[in-house]
C-alpha cells in the first residue's frame, strides 16, 4: 500500500488540488449548478452534498479519507482564473487486488475543451506511476456519451456492462458500462 502525499498535481491548464474544507462553500455550489447533469451518475455525492452543512462534512470525510488511504479526491481548477470546475476521484481501493475506480465531472461550461481529458491522463499517472496499481477502471451511465469518449480516448477499453447497476439521486435504476485499463496497456500508451 503505497501512500499519496497530500500534494498538488498540474497539467497544462488544470490544477488538481486535494480537498480543503476551506473550500467547502465552492465545492458546494460547483456540485448545486451541476446537479441536474449529476443526477444520475453521481447519487452518493448529491445526497452528501444537499445542504452547505452537510457540504462541509463530505469535504471533511474527503480529507478523512485520503489521510486514511481509502480514497484520493481532488478538486479540479482552472489555471486561467483559479475557478473550481471539477471533481476527480480515485476511490473504492482494493489495496490486495491493487486497483481503483475513478470518478469524476467537470463543469458544463468547461465540456468540450479537452480538459477532461488533462485531468484523467494526470490522474492515470498517480494510478500507475506513484500508487503503483495494477489496474484502473470506471463505471458510466450508458446515457453519458461524452465521458464514454473520454474514457476510450485515454486508453481505457470497454469490458461489460452492469445491468440495473444501480439507483440514481432520483430514484431511477440505471446500467453503467465498465472501461478498464491495466499498467501493462498504460505503459504502452
């Protein structure tokens, strides 16, 4: 088990910074503006994150988290003007079997910029190259086009589907297809 220092992490036009409560109050209205596209991805995140209160307490079982080794969330900036715009997640860590999940959602009005794709080629590094896992993978809401994209674009390569995988914020059973990549197929890459 390796740990990840609590540092921060930059691509060309993004800084990943690990959750600070002193944030809180913008990752709370980050996840508000964005919860009518989050409803169906991001259950978990929304129900922690309904009130400011309640905002505060997610950020700090982040923090709690990442100095545990159960999980690495980062908040995602933009360099142009220090605005949140994201969130990216290394988490569900199964330290015998070495390997991760990952989530993540950008701010509708940074789609389609290739910042996405900055931040996960960043992150699949901390994977593979610092956290030495042996292989990565993400879940995705069949609907969710885009993030389908990303993740084929950065190497990840389709392995199922999960049927009624599972309950939205909004009450909706929904399928996710699986992408997977391995440290063998990221070396290559």
């Amino acid at each position: 088990m390796t740990k990840l220092p609590r540092r921060i992490f930059e691509t060309q036009r993004l800084i990943l910074q690990p959750y600070d409560v002193k944030l809180y109050l913008e990752v709370f209205y980050l996840i508000q503006k964005n919860k009518p596209r989050l409803v169906h991805s991001f259950p978990n995140l929304l129900k922690a994150t309904e009130t400011i209160e309640n905002t505060k307490d997610f950020v700090q079982n982040k923090i709690f988290d990442w100095n545990k080794n159960k999980a690495f969330s980062f908040m995602i900036f933009d360099k142009t003007n220090n605005q949140l715009i994201g969130h990216f997640n290394i988490k569900d860590i199964d330290w015998k079997k070495n390997q991760t999940e990952l989530s993540y959602f950008i701010h509708e009005d940074f789609e389609k910029k290739g910042l996405m794709t900055e931040a996960l080629q960043i992150v699949l590094k901390i994977c593979f190259l610092v956290l030495k896992f042996e292989r990565v993978f993400v879940r995705i809401v069949t609907t969710n086009i885009a993030s389908q994209k990303l993740a084929e674009k950065s190497g990840l390569k389709y392995e199922g589907a999960f049927f009624q995988d599972y309950t939205t914020y909004d009450n909706k059973i929904v399928d996710t297809y699986c992408y997977g990549i391995s440290r063998e197929e990221f070396e290559r890459l």
